[in-house]
C-alpha cells in the first residue's frame, strides 16, 4: 500500500510538518507506513503504551475517552492533515484517549521517536512545534468560548467553516462524516439538538445537505452567519497556510 | 514594592516555572516587577502589542475576548501561581484576550524577551515547555468535555477541587473572587443556573461558601461528586507537584 511519493505529499500537507524542510519530510515518509482501516476500527485505547503518532490521509477518526459514570467524551474528530497521538510525547508516553476510525480511513503512523529524535536535534522543529501548540491552545480556547456563546446552528457552521479552503469564498463543498451523530458528539451536542439546529442552519444560510456532503453555495454568507457570535476574525488565523 | 527574595519565591511556585533552576529563576526575578492591582485595573486590551508577560501571585485576573455581537467570552480566570499573556510569544507578539484585575491583585510581570531568549538558548527551558503546553491542551479538552458530561454544580465542584492541594483529603478552604459571577462566565453559566447549581452543590457535598471563603471538610467527598462525571483520574495528574 505505502508509496513514498504519497506519503510525502499527506505529510507536506499536514499542519504539524507543512513548514519542514524537504530532508526532514522524506526522512518521516520514509519512516512511515500507510494502512487502511475499516469503519469501526479502534487504532488504540486509552492509557495503551504509545510507540507511534498518526496522520489522517482521508477519513475520519473519533478521539474519546469514558467517565467513570460510564459516558463516552468526545475529545475530537480528526480528518485529512490533522495528526493525533503525538501528545503522548509529554505524557509518559500513554495515549491520552482511544482512537476509533468512524469511516473508511487511510492513515500513516509515524514513530514517536522520530519526533522525539527530532526535539532532540533540530531546534528549527522544536519552534514549529511551539507555534503549532500555541495555535491548539487557541483553538481550544475557542471551542470553550464557542460553547458559551454560539447557539447550536451557528457552531455547526464553525465546524463546517474550519474543513473548507476559507480564501476561497465561491462554490465548495465539504465531507462530513456519514453518521452526523458523531458530529453531534464532537459538538456536545444531544441528538436531537443537532438534528434540529441543522435544520434552521440550513434554512438560514441556504447550504444543501445531500448525505455525507455539504455543498456550499456562499461561504461568506455562512461566515456571517456563524462568526458574529465569536471574538476571533474569520478567516481562522490558526487555519492560515502562510 | 518591589524585593527579589518575594519574587523569587512565587516564580519558583508557578506552574510555568516549578522545574526550573535556581539560576533561571534568579534571572526571571531581577528583570520582573511585581504590582499592586485595585479592582477593575485593565492590565491590557486584545489586540495590544505585547512587552511582558504575567504571573498572578495573589488575586484573581479575568481574561476575556468580545465578539462581533457585543458578548463578552470569559476565557480563563486565573490566580496564584498562574501567568498569562505568555502565548504572545507565538502570536506575533500580540495579545489573543484582554485582562483585568477582578480583586486586589499582586502582579509580577516579566518581559518577554526573556523568554524568548531561554527558548533561544537553553533547550532544558523548551522541553520545560512543550511538557507545560502538553498539560495545558489537555486542560483545555478537560474543560470541553465538562461542558458535555458535567452537570453545572459538578463543574463548579470541579473548579473549585482546581484550586486546593489535591494530596490533602481533610478539611481544606479555598478563595473564590468575591463576586461569584465571574466563575459562572468563566464556567459559561447564566448566573440564575450558578446559583441555582451552587444551592445544589452545598447541599449534596457539605461545603460551605462564606463570603469569597468556601470551607470543605471532606475533599473526597467533593471530589467523589464531582469526578464521576470526569474522564481523568483524582487527584488531578496536570497538578501534581513532581
């Protein structure tokens, strides 16, 4: 399954490595290795001993955790260009939550100790890594505000907002994963909220909903609709590629 | 105002600083100075150019955002032994919330360039740091995941078991700001449902809130109440002192 070449594209792709130099991504591809997983996988459990670090390629993957009243946490969902499992670095090396593929997903795992090496000896990789930290830290931040302060449509559209190109502000069209209930989860959201919330953003912004895609016809519109209820200015800074 | 014994003793005491060496923290103490605060004193506005960074040793600062309807998001509430404004440093320099002081606060602030300049040059300092962001992004998806699982008078349990040494299970007091409103942002509660949860909370667990004082005899039994609803293990791991 692996090819070099594809590995080398996802990974300059990615969030975390789109600043790295050539050298440093060739050696990840190299130490890398793509494998299909089918819907209802577990890549992990929680508090698994972590050897490896994951890059989602295309698919969806649900990160949770369980309470000791026995609910499930949905900590995120990660699709193309997001990693998961790297934190575990800092944390005694355990995963600090189970990884369940909720779709049909190609993913690359890297070592740990790759970036661990990479820590070690490239202070370059280190900054990117501080940066790349900062703009999770905010993010999160944001999700907490948005929490407060969006009202269930609108967050639905931020989630929307944050998977498409935001310079592009035509036509575009996004994949969600089939299952919505999982995005109700993401959002902490009851069922039956979210089915209703989508309904009046759909009313409200006019973007179709045709089984696992959304087809967007006015992202500004959307923006709007969305963003007035949060403090950050859309574009999403942390989403910028430059 | 200022002596360098005092500030030396609450830059060792904070979380960001806790590991570091005598030599480091002697360094942070001769370039910081330490402020008093009254009530209400905005310390900066979101947006401004940032110089320093801050470390609360006694009071309570509220961090927060508005957005474009008018809202204000209460980002974080912090007090002793928490800094803030540090994330400027991957921000462009810029601060990402504004801050003011809600009680009579003792401030120490510290230039930035400071820390720029131990991430530049001492590689003991960055991995202190990557281990500190780690914790913090864990918080913050702590935080999320609350705001689903946790009904509102176990989040104000769980915020209040944030602020005791966790190690001690008998009777304990903790100092809230006097104006319990601003926990209720910060917990993204209407004030109604705070107080509400509150009158709740004193009933199921005993404690009791005097003034800005809350009084627990039994932190197992606040801790039982409130972690149920948690994922994580308590005492919490990102408090712990080594």
């Amino acid at each position: 399954m692996k090819t070099d070449h594809q590995l080398q594209v996802a990974i300059k792709d990615s969030i975390l490595f789109r600043d790295s130099s050539d050298a440093f991504i060739s050696k990840i591809a190299a130490k890398g290795s793509m494998t299909h997983y089918k819907k209802g996988k577990i890549l992990f459990v929680h508090e698994d001993q972590a050897k490896r670090f994951f890059l989602v390629k295309n698919g969806w993957v649900k990160l949770f955790r369980e309470t000791l009243d026995g609910e499930q946490a949905v900590v995120d969902m990660v699709t193309s260009g997001q990693t998961f499992g790297e934190a575990a670095l800092f944390q005694d090396n355990i995963y600090t939550y189970s990884a369940e593929a909720i779709e049909a997903s190609d993913i690359i795992s890297i070592p740990l100790s790759l970036l661990q090496f990479e820590i070690d000896n490239n202070p370059k990789f280190v900054k990117t890594l501080l940066f790349y930290n900062a703009s999770i830290r905010q993010l999160k931040d944001k999700e907490i505000e948005h929490r407060s302060l969006q009202n269930a449509s609108q967050r639905i559209g931020c989630f929307m907002l944050r998977l498409v190109d935001q310079e592009k502000l035509g036509k575009t069209n996004i994949h969600l994963p089939y299952d919505k209930m999982f995005v109700a989860a993401k959002l902490g959201m009851k069922p039956e909220t979210f089915s209703r919330a989508l309904k009046r953003l759909k009313k409200d912004t006019k973007i179709r909903v045709k089984g696992a895609t959304i087809e967007i016809d006015n992202l500004q519109q959307l923006s709007d609709y969305a963003c007035r209820a949060c403090s950050f200015e859309f574009p999403c800074a942390d989403l910028k590629k430059d």
